[in-house]
C-alpha cells in the first residue's frame, strides 16, 4: 500500500527523459510481434521486449541465475552476454564500455562495493536493471544502496523492477512509478 501511496504515473513526472520513458515505453499498450513467442499475460516479459525495443541496445549483460525467458527476451534485441559474479560481468564488458549496454542483475548474487565501483565507467547512456526488487528486505536495502550512489543520475521504482541510469546531463532524482 506504501508504494500505491508514493508512486506516480506519467502526470506526475516533470522530467522530460523520464515522461517519454513512461509514455513510450511502460505505458506502451501497442502489442508486438514478439508477446506470442511467450507465455501469455507475462506481463514482465512483456515490459523487458518493450525496454529492449524503446532503447535499441547492441549488448546486453543477464546474471546467469535471472530467468531464462528472461534472456530470451533481451536476445530479441541485443546480443546477450551471461555473467556468474560482479567481477566476470566487469571482465565481460571491458570492451564494450564505450557503448550503451542494458545490464540486468541480480541484487542477491552481486558484490555490492565492486558493482559501485563498475557504475563509475558506466556508459552514459547505458541501464542496470534490476528485477525483484521488492522480493526481500535485504535486496530493497540493495536497491537503495545502489540508487545512492553518486554516479546515478536517475532511479526508477516500479515495485518489480528497479532501473538505474547514468545520465550525465540530468540532476539525481528517484522515480516511483506504477506499471
């Protein structure tokens, strides 16, 4: 009930890169030709096709311990790398730092100190994304050490998901947002 009480809708974001990630992507109601290749009312699948497609992202990074409908939706899009722990996942994308990349972790499987230390060579442009974010008291305390940190332009709660974003030209600012 607390999340319902605090989050907002597209009418109460005044950012314009946040309204037209709400407008164009969350709230997108067209359905794509890709929903059928999964199962029906997914309705988190669904969201990661659209992330996939609004963004348009070459590479994308997946936690091997996420879903792996969840891989195949991100390899829709983007050629998809696998990663075990935060230290391989920073070996992994050494080449491709200089590129926007979505990157979906794990809160319980990543090293904290080490994943801060990734967000300071982070493309500008690129997305960590962070799935069950509410499944634990321990991965929302995660989250929230994570969205502090001071390489994280903007921070946006859906209850699910968490997304995190390295925008250089926009002030910090934390999102609450229905889906």
């Amino acid at each position: 009930m607390k999340f319902w009480w605090y989050s907002k809708n597209e009418h109460g974001v005044h950012s314009p890169f946040v309204f037209d990630l709400i407008t164009k992507c969350f709230y997108n109601s067209n359905t794509h030709s890709n929903y059928p290749l999964f199962q029906k009312d997914d309705a988190k699948i669904q969201f990661l096709v659209r992330l996939g497609l609004y963004f348009g992202y070459k590479n994308s990074y997946l936690d091997a311990s996420i879903k792996t409908n969840f891989e195949h939706a991100l390899n829709m899009h983007s050629v998809v790398e696998k990663f075990n722990t935060t230290e391989e996942l920073i070996n992994l994308s050494k080449l491709t730092l200089q590129l926007p990349s979505l990157i979906c972790i794990n809160i319980k499987t990543i090293n904290i100190p080490v994943l801060l230390n990734f967000f300071k060579e982070c493309h500008r442009d690129s997305i960590v994304l962070i799935p069950f974010l509410r499944k634990s008291k321990i991965n929302y305390k995660s989250w929230n050490q994570l969205k502090s940190s001071t390489e994280v332009s903007v921070s946006i709660d859906t209850y699910n998901w968490g997304l995190l974003f390295f925008r250089t030209e926009q002030l910090k600012e934390h999102f609450t947002i229905r889906l």
